[in-house]
C-alpha cells in the first residue's frame, strides 16, 4: 500500500472533500478508516528518509 497522485479519477475510487481539496481514496484500503476519527496525511522528514504518513485512527493489528 502507498500513497501516489493521480491524473484521472478510477471509477472504484472513493472521493472525499477535505478542506475544499478533493481527495480520492482507493476501495480496498476503506476498511481501514475508521468512519468517527479524522484522517491525517502529513510529510515527515526523520534520519530514516522522508515522506508522507497517513494516520487514519485505525489499529494495526
């Protein structure tokens, strides 16, 4: 799983508006939001590499 950005819109893609921003999601990872918590997408940098970290209240067991 990973987070990449895309031109066109999938037709199993979840779209979401946050903040005035369209967001697409695909359909397999939905079962891993939870519908009552906030989803954070953020970029981090750390002395292991950088990128972005989505948060999205789920447990990871």
């Amino acid at each position: 799983m990973g987070l990449a950005l895309d031109e066109s819109e999938n037709t199993s893609d979840i779209k979401v508006i946050a903040n005035d921003i369209p967001v697409l999601y695909d359909n397999d990872i939905a079962r891993f939001f939870v519908s009552d918590t906030a989803i954070t997408i953020d970029f981090v940098e750390t002395p292991y590499g950088a990128g972005f970290v989505v948060d999205t209240g789920a447990s990871c067991s």
